[in-house]
C-alpha cells in the first residue's frame, strides 16, 4: 500500500488543477512541482492516514495541500535566501525573476488551500479545526524562516534558538503532516497529539542529520558539497555547541577559522572538522538526533495501532531515519 | 447601522489576532493594517450581509478577512511595483526590507484564512463553496496584478485587455465582498451572483474613475499629484484609447510627448490632457463609467429587496461612485 503513495501523489501532481493565464504566473508552480523529491509530507500524511482507515486514495488530494504549501515556502525563501539551485534546477526567481516568483507562489499558496478544500468528509468543525492547525502551523514556518534571516546577522545563537528556529521552519509541518492524516480520519484530540509528536521528532532529528552529514557524509552519496555549512560559517548546531564547548587552543583555533578572510577550503573544512570530532560534537549530535528518533519510536507505541499499521509505520520512519543523504 | 459598520471593523483590527514573535514578521502586518483607508471592501460585505439579515455583527471577523487579503495584495505589489509610499507612509518593504515584506505578507495571507475560519453558521458544504470563491478571486487578483506588470513592457494594450487587467486586479474582489455578503446571509445562488455583479461593476467604474480624476481631478481634493498617469506614460483607459484615436498631427503630438525625453512635466501633462478632451475621451471616458455605474443599479432592481433595504445600499452605493477623491 505503501508504495502506492508517491505514484498516486504523482498522478495528482500531473494534473495539478491551475489557471491558464498568464503564464508567468502558472508555469513556475508546474516547474517547481514537477522537480520532484521524496513528497514526505503527503506521504507521511497519506500513511499516517491508512494507520486508521484504508480507503486513503480519497484524501490524495487533501494531503498534497502540504506539498504545495511546502513548496511555496520554498519558492519564496528561495528569492530571500538569493539561492541560485533547487534539486540542481535553476530556481524559479532565477529562471524568470522576483517579481514572478513572489506572484508566483503567492497563488501557489491560494492553490494550496483549495487542495485542502477538497476533503468533503469531514463536519464542519472538524474541517475548520484542520484549516486551524494548518494556518497555525503555516504561520509557524515563517516565524522559523524570520529566525533563521535574524541568526544570520546575530554574533550568537543559543543551543535552545537554534532548536526553535528548525522545530518552527521545518519539524512543525512534518508533525502536521501526520497530525491531518489522522484528523482526515477521524482520530481523537489525543491520537491526533501523539501523531503529530512523531512527526516533529522525526523533522528535528531530520535536520540535525542535515548538520552533521553536511560535516560527515559521505561525499559518494551526500548531494551537496560536504563542507558547505563550515565554508559559508552557517551556524549550525554543529557550530554552535562547538563555540559552546571550545576552550582555549580549540576555541583560537575555532576564531582563527572564522574570521579567516579567502581561507583555503580544503584546510578549512579539515580544521573544523577535526575540531568537531575532538571536541566530542559529532557524538554528542548523533546521541541529539537519535534522542529525537527514539522520542518518536516511543510515541508510535502510545497510539496501540495493529501489528500489521504498526510495523509498517516503524519500517518507513526507519528508512527515513537510516538515509545517509 | 451602515455607519456602526467601520468602528466595528475598526475595533476588530485594532485588536487583530497575530502571533508576537519574531516581531519583523508580525509588526509590518500591523503596521500596514493601522495606515487607515476606507475599508470599503469589508463594509460592502457587511451592507450586503444586512441586505438579508439583521446579526451582522457576527459575520465582522469573516468580513474583515476580505480587507487582510487586500493589504497583503498592497504588501507585496508594493514591492514589486518599486512603490515608496502607500496612503503617503513608508511602503513596508521600505521601512523593514524586502525579504520582510515578502515573508510578513505571506503569514497576511495565512492570517486572512484564519478569519475566513471564524464565520461557524454554515453548513461544510456552503462554508467550501465560499472558501471556493474567495480561492478563486484570490487567483485572480494575482492573475491581474501579472497583467499589469506584463503591460509595462508591452508596447500595445487593447482597450479590452485593459479592461480585463483592472477587472482582474481591482473589481473581482468588490465583487467578491458584495457576494460574500450574500452567502453568509444564505442568499441563493442567483441572488449571490447579481450581488457579485453590482460589486464587479462598482469596481470597474471606480477603477476607470482613478483614471480619470489623475488626469481632471481637482488638486485640492485629488491625493495624489493630478497628471502622475501622464508623465509615468502609464497605458490607463485614456492613454490607450487616445492611441486608438489619434490620427494625423494629434497622433503625432501624442507620440511626441510619450517619446519626450525628459520633458517639462507642466507642458507634457497641459497637452496630453488637452489632446484628450479635443479627441472626446474624456467624455467617452466619464460615458464608459456611468454605463458600468449605471449597470450596477440595474442589478440592485433584480435583487427584489425590501424598500428601506434597497435605499440604504443605493444611498452608499450612490456615496462611492460620487467621490472626486
């Protein structure tokens, strides 16, 4: 069942339901749709959904709401950010320009919630309870993009903001993403609590991965330029345990690091690096990520799911937890 | 009761529901939503409500998710119009940055929905047919917006493009408010449409009425500086039908001073505005207003409204479509 997921999100997103006219203003949402990725959310959504009923393929639509909206953060924070790739691809704000691409994704955000207007099987409070947990953790996902443009030109960032800022921009929607399945489904305000848990733990751990592969992953199978984060001086929870941590040489060696202007990449992904290890941070954050990880396997014990939903759903976090890219 | 319609929307705004944190994305919300205007759109669809039923006060959250909409239109078309001021303050791209005006609109949107959310009398099936409409309306405002931006860099427009641009960009959404109204009230769907036309029309005539009050506006009244249209060259409802009409030496003067680089402005406006009344726009202008004014009080007939309903929403009506400001 599983695996029917994606190959019906696919279809749906192949005949995503848009305007015509103008064209500047639909072709980026088609473009950016259809440069793919692993559609988690709405898979996520789609298994959280079959854990309860199995006729999933109605709330197909509804669950690529998150996709769309997941999207349109991107599209925009992609003109914030300046960034030129997207999945390799040209962005839409390079591709055709600002302008198009605030437009742009402002009707992909509209679009987005008719998606979610689709679900006709739910009473009304129910649907405006979704539509509230949706606008409040929307709301949410900007906050944590405000964090991280305001981290950028901040000296420090406490541990503490630092998990805020990711549980905000990314974690929340993931949780989301399981919490509307079970809604679409018709769980009780406690279930729907424990799903969205697994969710938020699942994106927390997700994005510290994030960190520590852009520091150790293998560079055969990790997307991006290992190193990247330590080049642009980002600061991760890698970074910012280590100035936490660092005393001393470490720490002048830290500085030096920093501050250094046109430094050699080479060396200074090593230095860093090194320092990493030696300073016990790429233990201590894959003792965080798998905290998270565990937090989540607890939380699929409280929802006393059937052996057959329950196996299915560890498996597939399982995967998604085991990814070295 | 038309005039307890803007303190009450007033009194709600004044204590909208927004997050806190971080403050750049929830202040410039604020701040734009406190700049004052008419709130003619969220008034219409309280008029309209009241049309029907007395308990409009119930409805002013729904209402006002109308005007949240709006402003977040001003927010982002501020910035990619390039606009200093909006209601003569600092744009909010201008006063924070652009990244804050994308960001801030976008929780606008997302906060809009949430007032949608609040009207609770519908049933499902009535509340998505709105949510529906007010999607649809959303789109096309963006739709507008991208011709608008798309005609500035085209050298002919037709009168009927226009007319399409500013249907798009400013009427659908009087139309909308108007119909609003009626579906909140549970007119059927006949009803709703006639209420959608008498906003549409309205729209229409008050837009093609900013086109002419920047050309024949008295200075006094007038907000903005009479003849702006002109010296920007701007293809408004004048200009374009002045290109379809000039012929011979008038067709040359006005190409003259389209061309002009750099010309005085008081000259460059004190002709074109000249060569437009010599060619009759000004009348046909202020005849194609009156049609669209005038087939709006045609619909209100079809409504069949009691005497004193029909009064109050001709007298408001009649208030709109005589301003010189």
């Amino acid at each position: 069942m599983i695996q029917e997921f994606l190959p019906a999100l696919e279809a749906e997103i192949k005949q995503q339901s848009l305007g015509d006219s103008p064209q500047e203003l639909y072709d980026p949402i088609r473009y950016l749709m259809q440069l793919g990725g692993k559609r988690i959310r709405p898979v996520l959504c789609l298994l959280s959904y079959s854990l309860f009923k199995a006729d999933w393929k109605k709330v197909v639509p509804t669950a690529l709401s998150i996709e769309i909206f997941h999207n349109f953060t991107l599209m925009h924070d992609d003109i914030m950010d300046k960034a030129p790739l997207r999945r390799g691809k040209q962005t839409v704000h390079e591709k055709w320009n600002d302008n198009i691409a605030i437009l742009s994704g402002d009707v992909m955000l509209v679009n987005a919630y008719q998606y979610l207007n689709q679900c006709q099987h739910l009473s009304l409070g129910e649907y405006q309870h979704l539509i509230t947990r949706f606008n409040r953790t929307a709301a949410e996902v900007c906050e944590g993009q405000q964090m991280d443009m305001n981290f950028e030109s901040r000296s420090t960032v406490t541990v503490d903001e630092y998990i805020e800022m990711i549980r905000l921009k990314t974690s929340v929607l993931i949780g989301l993403s399981m919490e509307m399945g079970g809604i679409l489904a018709g769980v009780d305000t406690a279930k729907a609590k424990i799903l969205y848990e697994i969710g938020e733990c699942i994106g927390l751990g997700f994005q510290l991965k994030d960190d520590l592969l852009d520091v150790y992953g293998d560079p055969e199978k990790f997307g991006k330029q290992v190193g990247g984060d330590i080049l642009a001086n980002k600061k991760t929870y890698l970074l910012i345990r280590a100035l936490e941590t660092a005393q001393g040489e470490a720490l002048d060696t830290l500085n030096h690091w920093l501050a250094a202007n046109n430094p050699n990449p080479v060396e200074k992904v090593a230095a860093i690096t090194q320092l990493y290890t030696d300073l016990g941070i790429r233990n201590e954050t894959e003792a965080k990520i798998n905290q998270y990880f565990d937090q989540a396997f607890q939380a699929i014990d409280q929802l006393n799911l059937q052996t057959a939903q329950q196996e299915a759903l560890g498996k597939f976090l399982a995967g998604l937890v085991d990814r070295e890219v």
